[in-house]
C-alpha cells in the first residue's frame, strides 16, 4: 500500500479502497444532511464530507465499513480534506478486508512471539520466570496484536508487542552498561508493565476505553492480577511484591498515575526505558514525514514541541 | 490517667511510670555517651535525655519497656523536655502493661464493633453485603485495634474502627439530606476504604510502615484484596469494580495518591467524609488544648495552620 | 413544562414557546446576514440558527423576548441545534411571562423563608442573630430570588436560598456529630457567606457581573458590609471579627479567593460544607440525564470530570 | 551610634548598652538553666547566652529592658554569637532609652510628613483629596512611627512613611514618562495601600500580627475602612470602588494575597512600584554590608538569592 | 492615514488601499476554492474572504502585496470581517508602497539615535561604552527598524529602539531616587539586553522566529555575541561577565527563559523596568480604544486580564 | 585502600592518616573554642571535633592538609562522628599526598582518553569532528582531573571523563537498536554538553562554584565557547548552531536551566542519555551500601527518594 492516504498530496486525485473509521452526521446552514467521515489506511488518515445524505447513506457509512472511494485532496482551514467525488461500499468480491487498513508495527507477529519467548527462556529466576510465562500464555493473542495505546506511540497492531520487545533489546544493552542490574527482574518487569492496557483498551482496530479502563486504569488492574495470579501458582517470596512495585511505579510520578515512585533500581531504569522507546518510536516516525530544514507538526506526547530536522541530515 | 504526660507544665514535677517508645544513643561534645528517649503515655509523649550510660543502660530501656521515672519539666529549644532525676525498668509486681500507656479510642471497641454490624444489617445489596461482611470476619481483630494513621488523625488504638464509625453516621445523615445516594455503596465504601493501612502499618503501639506498605501503599493493596476476595466469594457483576473505584480514588487526586479521581458520585462523597471527619477530629482535640483567645500550634496535616479559638467559646 | 427543551432528543419536532437569552448577529459565508439565538426554557438551553434576517428581524429577536417557535432538532458539530420552520415574537394575549421560561429552585420561596426565619430563631448569640436578622431584612426580596452563581451549581431561581437552607441543614446534622461546634457560628457564617453575589451579580434572569462584582468581588464586599451593618446595630465584641473572617476564608485558599484560609473551626466545616452541596447539586442534575451505564458529560466545574452511574442504580 | 553591633567583626570585644528584644529560657546537656537573648541596637541583631541563670534573672532580663554589657564576639554554627562576659540593667542615670535602640528611616518624620501634606496638597480630584486627607488625619501619628512590615524591608520606625513618601516620588517621575497616567489615583493609592499595617501589626518595636490581622489581613481591613470613611465623609462616585480596587489589587495575585488582579492602568502600576521601591531597600541595605567581589547573604524575600557586588564597584 | 482600518465599525463601507499580511487558500462546502487574507495597515488588521478563486488570483494576492480594495465591514463569529466588493492589486502609478501600511513607533527615528548617542555619550566606564558603541555600530540599521516583539508590546517599526529609550528615561530618573545605582551598568544593560531580537525575528514587516531563534533564542545568542565583541575589541574585567549576566537573567526566572535570576542589583532593575515599559505600552494602546466604564479586550501577554477604564477618565 | 573511612561502623576504631576537606571554628557552651572538621579519603568523608583548640590549631588544621589520626567512630544526633583521640599534621616523610585521600573514577585516565580519541577516530562529519578535536586538546588536562558535579553523581577525580566515556557507551547501543540516529551529532553532544563546568567548578578536590559559575552557569559559557571556536577554526554550516542547541537544551526544561527544550532527535536523547547514566551512577552506589531487605539513605538528587534493595538480591 504505498499509495496510502499518508503520502497523498494537496491537489491529488484519490482513487481506492479505503476504511470508515469515524462517522457522523451534520447538516449545513442551509438545512441539508450530511456525514462527516474519518478516513483511514494503514498509512494514515483523512477527514471528507458526504453532502446531501439521506438516512440510507446515514446507515451504509458507518465505522469499520470499507468503501471505495473516488475524490481529490483539498485543503481546509489548513488541514487535508478529501473531497469525494463518488463512493460505494465494497463488496465481498472486492477482495479487501479490515486488516488490510490498519498500521502494523514492522516487525512480524511471529518475530515478536519469538523473541519474548527467547528472553524468557534466558531468565532464570523460577518465580518471576512462571510468572511471566503464565501472563504470556493467557494473553498471548491479544498480546501480539493490541496497539501499545491508543494514540501517540506505537499506536498500531502489535504495538503493544513490538514495544515491549525494543524495551528487551535496551535492557539487554543496558545491562550490559550496568551489570549490577537485575537482569530477570528488569525483563519481567518490561514484559509486564502495560499488559493490564489489554483490559484498559477496547480492542485493535477501533481503541477506546473499557469502563473498567476508565475507573480503574491498567496499572492497578495489572498490579491486581499479579496478584492473583502467583496466588494461582501458590508463588511465594518478595518477587512479586517487586514486580507489582515495578508495574505500579513505571509512570514515574503520582501526578502521572504512579501512585508509588520507583523505590528499586530496576523500577527506576523501566521507567526510563519506557521512556525512550515511547519518545524515539513517535520522533522516528514524525521526522520521517518532513525535510531537512523543517520542523515538524507539534507533538501532544512531547509536551507540544515541534522538532527540527538539520540541513545536513541525509533523507 | 488525668494525670499524664499530655498536663503537665514546664517546671512540674513528674513521678510515675512511662512507656519508651523510642530510644537512640548520642554522644555529648564532651564525648560521654547518652540516651535520647521519647517517652508516652495515653495523654502525649515527652522527650528525655539520661546521661551518662553504659551498654547496659542500652541494652534496658529500649522501646516498649515501661519506667518509672522521677525528673522535672524542663523546657529546651522551646519545647518541653523531661529532666530525669532516677529512673528503672517497671517489674512485673508494679502491675503495669504497655496498654495503659496507649491513648485509645473515646469509644469502646464493643461499641464500635456492634455500630459495624448494625450498618452491615441495614445493606440490600447482597453483593456489598457479603464482600463488607467477608472483610469484617477476616480482619476483625486488627480493625479493631489499628489506628487510622501513624499521625495526625485518630492516631490512637481503635482509631481505624472509631473513624470508619464516624463517616458512616456522617454517611447516615447526608443520605436524609441527598436521598439519591446509594447508601449500600456509601457505607460498604466507607468501611473499605482504609483497610488496606491493616497492612501498610506495622503495628498499634509502634506503627510504622511495612515494606509492602512503602513499595505499593494501602489503596492499590486493598484494591487487589477486594478483587481477591470477590473471587473467592465467586462475586459477578459491577459492584465489585465500583468497590475497588471507591477504595481507589478516596484520596482524591492523582498526587494524594490516587491514580483515578472520584469518578463515581459515592466516590466523590467518600472523600469529602473522609476529610470532614479527619479534619474534625484533628481540629477537636488540638482546640482543646488552648484557651479561648488563644492559636492552637501549627497543625502539619491542615496545611500548617495553627487555628484559633474565639474569645466567646466557653471552654 | 415536561415538555420542555432539556428533554428533546436529536430528531425530535419542537412546537413551543421560548425565551431569546442572547442573540447575536452573523454573515454567512455568501454574505448574507443571520441571527444566533440562545433559547432557553425552565429545563435547558438550545442554539438555534435565523437565516437571511433583515435589520427589523434583529430588533425584534432579542434577549428577554419570548418567542413561538416551530422547528427540529439537528445536530451540528456534535451539539444539538434547533432548525427554526417558523418563529414569532409573543403578544400579550399569548399569555405567558418571562418567569415561566426559567429555572426555579425544587422548594417554594415562602419554604425557603421559613426555614431561615426558624434557624435565625433558634440561634442564641444575640450579636451573630442581630447581624443576621439585619442582613436577611436588608435583602430578603433578593436573596428569595437570586442565583447562587451564574452557572454551574444553583444557576436557577431562589438558588442562593435553596443552597443556604440546604447547607443549614446539614450544619444541623453535622453538630449532632462533633457537639463541640459553635451552632450559632456556624449558621450565620452560612447565612452571610455569599451574600455578596448579590451585589456581585447582575439579576436573576440574564446573570453577569457587576463592575463592583469584577473589580473587587463578593467576598470583599460583604466582609465590608458586615462592618458598616455591625457599626449601624452598635455591635461589638469579636462576634463581628469572626463572622468576617468566616466569610473570607470560606473558598478555603488563596488561589481561589479567600486571602486567609479558615483559620477557625467553624470557618474549616462553613467551606467544606459548601463544597458538598455545590457538588451534590451538580451532580444529581447531571447524573439525572444519564442512564445507568453511561457517564455524564465533562462537568467544568468538578475539574472537568464526566461521573459514572453504574449498572445497579435504578433509574 | 557608629559602633553599633551591626558593624562589629568576629573576636571583638563589645562594652555598650544594648537593648533586649526577645528573651527565652533554656536548660543545658548538664541540667543547668540558661537564657537565651536576641539583643539589638539600631545598626542590627546578635543572639547571646546567659548561663547559670536563676528566677530572678528570667524576670530582670525581659523583652524591652536595657542592659549594659560586655563581652566578646564570638562564632557558633556559622553565625555570630556574644559571648556576655558581664550584664546589668540599664538604670535611670544611665540616660538611655528605648527609641535609641531602634532603627529608624534615613528621613525625618518631619521631613516625611511635609512630603505627604505636598501630594496631597497637589492633588485635584476631590473625592480622593479628601478620602486621602481624612485617613492621614486619622492615623498621623501612627503612620509617621510605624515600620512598613515587621521584617524584609523598611523594617525601622518611620518605616512605612519612607516607603510611602519614596514610592510617590516615583510615581511623580513615572507620570511624566507616561503622561496618560491618572496622577491623582497613584497618589492617592500609595498613600492608602499599606495603612492597614497599622492595625494588622502590634507596634512599633516588637512588632508581631494582632489577632485582626491574623484573621483578616490589612488589605481586607483597609479595603473596610475606605467604605466606611467614604460613608461618614458621604463620597459618591467610582473614586471609592477604584480606590478600594487599587488597595485590594496591590499585591498582584491571588497567591499573593490580593484576591483580584490589578484591573485598572493604575492598580497594576501601584503594585509594580511598591514592588520596586522594597526591593531597592532590600538590596541596598544588604550590598552595603558587603564589598566588591562579594555576595551578600541570601535573602529570604528576594527568592533567597545572594546578591553580587562587582568588583568594579567602589564601596 | 485617520482612516486606518483599524477606526472602522461594523457596517461601514471601505475603499483604500491595504497591504495584504497572509494569504491561505480554502474550499467551500460546495468544494469550491476560496482565499483567506488577512489585510493590515498602520492602524489594525482584518481578515477577509476573496470567494471563487483561481490558480491566477492566488499567484497575485500574496502577502506583502499591496491591493485597492471595496467592501463592508460585517461581523463573523463575533469578529469584524471584510466583506469584499471589488479588489486590485496596486500598480506603481498608485504611488503607494508597504511601509505606509506598517505601524510605526511614535518617536522619529533620528531621534531615538540621538537619544541613544546622548546616553552612550554619558557612560564613563570606557569598558562598557566601548561594547555598546561597537554594538550599535554594527547593528545600526536594524535596531532602528525592528519591532522589540513579533506581537504584544512594540510590536511596531522602530518598536525596539523606542522600548530602549522609554526605558533608559526611566532609568535615568531610578538613578536620581536611587543613587546607588550604577548609572553606566544600567544603561549598557539596557541598550543590550534585546539586541539578540535582532537575529531571533525575522524581519520588520512580517515578524517570524529564525531557526536559531527557535534552538537558541535571543538571550544565548546576546550573551554569545557580548563574549566575541568583547574579545575583539579585547576587553578585559568584569564588566563582560556582568554585563553577560545581565542579559542572560532580564527574563527574571528559569521558567521565562532566564537560567540565572538576577543576582546583581541592575540585573534586578533591568528586569523591573522592562517589566514597566512593557506593560505600560501594552496598556496604553488598550485603552486608549476603549470608553470610561468599558473594559479592554482580554490582553494575552497581560495574564489575559481585561483592564477597566474608569468612569472619571477623561478620555 | 579498603579500610577507608565509609567502611567503618559505629563502635570501630580509627588510626590512619585523613585529609581534612572543611575545618571551621566553634565555641562551646562553656566558651571554649572547638575546629569541626570534615575529614575524607577516598571512601567517603566523617565529621570530627577537635576540642579546647587554640590559635596554632586553627593555623594548622585547616583545608587540604593532611593528618594523622587516632580515635572512634562515634554517632551524633543519627549521624557518624570522629571522636578524636590524637591528631597530628602528615610530615613530609609519611610519604602521603592529597591525591591518595580523593576518590577517583573506577577506570584509569589512560583508559578514559583512548576511549575519548577511538570515539572521535569513529566521527565522519569533519565540522563536528574539528570542533571536538579542539575542545580536547584546549582542555584535555582539566577534562581528565575534574569531577562530573560538587555532589551527587560522578563527584570523584575523572568523573567528568568517567560520566562522558559512559554514557558515550550507550549511545553506540542506542544507535543499533535506532539506527536512524545520528551517531556523529550524538557522540559530539555528549563529549561536549558538561564541559563548561571546567570553568563552572573550581577545582578537582575542594569544588565550588566560580564567580562566572555563578552569573551564568555551565551551559551558557558552554554555547558562548563552542560559538568562538568554531569562529577561529572557521567552522561554517548548521552544525555549529545544532552542537550549540544540543548543549543549550540538555537540562531538558526552563525551569531545569535550559532556556530552550530539546527541539532536535539526539538533543532530546542526549538529555536521556545524561539522567540514565547519573541516576545508574548515583543508584549503584548507594545500594553498594546496604544489605538486602534495607533500604538507602534518602538521595536529594533523586527527588529525595530511598531505594529498596530486594531480599532475592546477592549482596
């Protein structure tokens, strides 16, 4: 798909299938209906109007529904809008499917599976090893294909994977930089920390909040199932004391949703990784999208800077 | 005891027996080692030092041991300071017992315990009912001897219980007064919200914290015993998340510690009684102290203020 | 009015009469002028759209104006808009009357009256029931009347009124559970609190600021009225100091307007009691439009939160 | 009083009469009471200990009573300590006195007065003329004495005088670079910004905060004491909100004790001055302490900075 | 140029020649392409809309571009906008050019120049004269054109050299209240502390950030480039260093921009009369558009207050 | 030097010589003068007091000189102290020197330097390259001795080296797992960001801040230097404005000391880089100190936290 929706230009022509993924309805001043549609591919997305609906389009075009879709790119108040010069709803015959207009991260599914297996298998405390193994073995599938969140970072299919396993890659680098570290506990500790998002989060394609999201978060219903399950596996020892301090802290901050500050080594270090693969995983992809010489959009999760590409970076 | 520590004035005499509650050695300029102890009874605590000792002096009046001690109160710094003229340990014919030295609560726990299961009773929901009812039974004894808090308010034996009994008739009467509220999940809120300090607190006559209490907190450890003990009484439905919501979000805010601000209507009225009471409680007894015309010393937990007590209250 | 604006939904016809509450004039992007009404009735408010509107137009549809209105409820931009079919301004034979068109409190003024004429009675300092008695002589037509503030909580018809008795009574309850409260105290401070709106706010009907109200506020204002009352009545003794510093410190903190936080018992409970009603008003109205399941909207002044009615409260 | 203990230096000997402004009782390591004194004259502060004191001492050696003295200066932890080698009260033929102990303003209060009568004098609007003239009248005599605040800054007798009478000069000087200022309302609001100190602060030379003050603050006070004096002098108009406006506003924020910002042209420009003219006295009285190449101590209401002294400055 | 379009109200008529700022391209609902402009002369700004455009329009009405132009002022959400009737770009006949459209401060620049040459002429330590004369030597021709601000205060020709003035003529009249004060310090902080505007803006006519401005900003850059004029003109002693630090600290604290505070007494000065001539530009030109008894816009550099003029301004 | 001073424990014996890092005069209650000494070697540093000293004391034992030490280790209000049995000044035969008592980077100079000129070997871009070339030839000496801070992380001779050489590590790390970093602009970075403080500090063994220090800290002399280098090596194009931005920004915030926030990929990773490897340093080393199941002093540097070592942890 590499003449996605993201690499289209003021003043293109559109033509292809593509994914409702918002929907919904206004009417003009003067008093005709209309949908307000958000667009989108694997490689981005768009908003277009459909003027002069009737209750019918209303009930054809909605989320999760592809169409195939003819318009050209305008621009209004600043921002890209498609203007759709006709659109119909694809068919089964059209041989397209959801899947096939959702970013994924680089790294194949399998991959990812094979290397958090890899680092389990190099773990050699019993307790934090069952552990991890047992959180693994309940969640796999949606482990390897929920986003990391719902915006800002690693916001695709297998984020939340992909994510995780850059973080392995840093420990394992950092370890060797620090071998006083716990080289297990810091692991599991990446392994675990943000698996309560796959309660937190609705699901991979449309990601909002659960309500048990919204009144709980994913680090105490995380720290809950840590919790529950070395009760299962009648685990004792302050292993998982650590690892739930470890998910607890890993915000860094009470203001930022850590109730507990990291108090241990390897708590302090997660949080910091967590960090960097956040900030380069939404850098890298920002800055891949302008020139040398220009700034970049504003980024929300960077407190709202826009970063400079110089002049002597090659393309 | 009217005669306790709590009375007493600068220059007094003082002749009876006292807990140690703490004790640590120094060395004077003059390099002849000391003891510094903090000395309480039910009515306050004072501190002390006894010059001059030898390891055996160490080695005797350690925390937990009662004295009986003769001295004067002196005043050092601007506080008052027990000047000891003799001093040794209590035998066990003196027919004292570390509990007579404990401040407890105004009302007895029989009390305290029937006012519990008088509210437990008046629940519907049978879900509340049963995870209150499961908490009661497992915690019985320390609930009714743990104080709310290692300081400030209710800080005495039973002080958990007594506050809890507090909020909930505060609870009753804000129900007359607002009839939308769920009182089901007002109460069983109320009796959950500070159980968990069970186990981030030490203990009643030294309370300090546990290291699960340092590393995870008493919200995000009770949150998991509710979701633990829900599971073992094969609980279903949403009362058992809303529960933990309360438990959750009672201190409010993200930097008080908790990760979600009240985000249910009982939720926000749990926190606003919590503060009503702790705040009366802490104000009742410091106005006490001081006559009419007078400023109470500065109170750390109500911000620093010192309060002031108006000329026309009768003491 | 069961009928009335806050209870269409999207979709719905409306047939009604309705009160202008602003107006504004606009030009479409063709050029051609239009008027923005705000409509408002006793259950809510409605932004409407008057197209291709000449000079008579606009001098006709101006706040205060009740108009008969036929049209439909749209959306636009994700609010609700109501599509005028026809409109006319009311004549005097249509038989309705600005009063009809607003908000009023859920108890009759004469209850209201009641109520602080029996509390006034029962307090038994004479100088706090002196001020208060003249106070409540001075404003009573008003008081009856007014706001508790322009928007937010108590925005209605005897709102000031309905709020005031509402905090006496839970100051009644609240000194059956801590007796060592000043009663009178605490019952003039709630009485006199804020007072000063009404001299800080513009009227009943369409409620802004008044350049006193912006340039120094109701809390300054009424600590002043305070005084000069207290001087006409000859009252002295730190009856008067007290009921001043009560009424400064009752928004609790600097940043949000008292310049002394209460530094009194009684101040402390007057601000937290009114913290509770503001909040219990609020949010019983807000939770009273939402089905169990579903959370309100963001309310701006509960620090943006939208709250939660959870499954098990019937509607 | 050239030699006075501001200027003395580390290991020299001191034979003067001194004035004691605090006095409080300690008890050695060894059980033996001593006093702790605060001594000053008008040049500065210094602490002394009076060892092996007896009943009689504690009640000769008070606050406000004179003493002849002699000693030596001495360090202890970091600060200058006066080592008392002999002590005695001051007595009737010793023709010393209070006043003489006590720093005063650079400018006679003569001198201050004639200014202040000057402004007034030049003034034109007459509500604020004579709003102004009565409150000098009122408090004259406390006016000329009193210290501008009980630390920081025009910290001496005459203290708040020299400040108001400095500050006008600027005003004067700022009205002629910016001509549209109204000159009358600067006058007037510096001269009545601070008149509430006089009953928010004790006295003139132990100054501590009356209970008034305390509770409600001088702006409160002030902003009270123009309604009322515009009421007994029947002053119409918006001279007296603004006046009350300038006063309430004078400290700039919220945090900082004005519950209204500065609204008006004149309002923002009083706080600007009054924050200039403090400052100037800070850093002047605490740069001629110190020579070129050096820091002056930190000081507590400059945000505790140290101030440099370049080299380049002649002393 | 009275007849700027900043005097007109809504409903008037216009026909003159304006200078276009910015120009952004749109399309309507009904997908056609229209031009943004946003027009200014000496007087204000106003947006308009040109309808129905083509690919030639927008190659012509491009910012800096002077047009004639007819219309009507109308009011669109709430904001004045131009409604065109017929445009033109200007021919070189039309004897018009871009500075007539552009503000202007309202001191000549030759006499802002001789006022500078007077001050540097006053200073008499040769350290400091000589970098400030070497710095007005080289940036002659653009510190007497630049705006001191892209927006908010001076925002205008010559904005920065009159900001300097206004401030050296307060600064001259603190010097005789203050005599302290080194004269020389103060002034060559003054001439300096800004320069770094000069490389940080864009340009007079239409002001934007460099990129170094934006990775650097003005204060780095000046204290830079003090170091090399410096070095060049090989001066030796303090003065560099403190005349860095006075620069380096005028924006008071870390959080405006500022890494050191102010830490010698001009550099606290420096601030303060910034602070003044600033606000004090700001406020003029606000009010000066508003009537007695009206309030100004919200100003945004100014905490976003808006500041009453009261009603015994004569206006 | 195993037996050094920050392995002892209270109780122990000391006979060893000490260097003697701060010595300051005291008098005793009793008016005898005292030296409080801050001794240290290369473990760590103890407090001692040398009693009823005299004159010749106060001449000999004074900063950076050497001792020779009887005594015990004592505690003191919670803390160790020297209790001081003899002491004499080192004599020249001893054959100790100031640099056996300072603690020193775990890695030799030699080796720190190889890895400096390996990495600068390994840079490609010639602009970068020279510039770093010249800074370490300038001050290779300084660069080599001076700690990386007065206190906290790498405050031992070569910390500076030893932080740099660290962290320089890691970003070739990084590099793999982010291949779209550039390597030359990262190492650059880094080498250069702390080497203003060869002239914020004042030296390897007593460190304090420099007037300069002081006035404009670290970063900006840092900016103002890379500026004049590049100047004489006639360095032109962008890389010289982003060298400047990465060092100006790597405090990450205003309110942090950097007046710009990263705004470039490596200036936002070199400002992670340097918190990873101070926080790693400051951790390590104070978890070398306790014993699984404790935890460590609190760390002002790391927001004032203790650290948990975990009981599964092998000392």
């Amino acid at each position: 798909m590499k003449n996605g929706i993201g690499n289209f230009s003021i003043g293109d022509s559109f033509e292809n299938f593509i994914l409702i993924k918002e929907s919904s309805r206004g009417v003009t001043s003067n008093g005709k209906p209309f949908l307000t549609l958000i667009l989108r591919d694997a490689t981005g997305e768009i908003e277009a109007k459909l003027w002069d609906t009737n209750k019918e389009d209303e009930e054809i075009f909605v989320p999760e529904q592809i169409v195939k879709l003819t318009g050209e790119i305008n621009q209004f108040r600043g921002k890209a809008q498609l203007k759709i010069t006709s659109i119909r709803p694809a068919q089964s015959t059209d041989g397209v499917q959801v899947s096939d207009f959702v970013a994924k991260a680089p790294v194949e599914k399998e991959v990812l599976m094979e290397k958090l297996t890899e680092t389990i298998f190099e773990m050699k405390n019993p307790s934090m090893q069952r552990i991890v193994r047992a959180f693994i073995k309940k969640y796999q599938e949606a482990l390897l294909t929920y986003p990391a969140a719902s915006k800002n970072h690693h916001e695709y299919v297998s984020g939340l994977a992909h994510h995780i396993v850059s973080m392995l890659a840093l420990a394992k680098e950092l370890h060797k930089l620090y071998p006083e570290l716990n080289k297990d506990l810091l692991y599991a500790g990446i392994i675990l920390h943000d698996l309560g998002k796959l309660k937190e989060l609705s699901g991979v394609v449309t990601t909002s909040y659960t309500i048990e999201g919204k009144l709980l978060g994913h680090i105490p219903m995380m720290v809950e199932e840590i919790g529950h399950i070395s009760k299962e596996l009648e685990i004792e020892g302050e292993e998982v004391l650590i690892l739930q301090h470890l998910v607890l802290s890993h915000h860094g901050k009470a203001e930022w949703g850590s109730p507990k500050p990291p108090l241990v080594r390897e708590a302090e270090l997660l949080h910091l990784i967590d960090l960097i693969d956040a900030k380069m995983n939404m850098l890298n992809r920002s800055l891949d999208k302008v020139k040398p010489g220009e700034f970049t959009e504003r980024m929300f999760a960077m407190d709202n800077r826009a970063f400079y590409k110089p002049l002597f970076e090659e393309n």
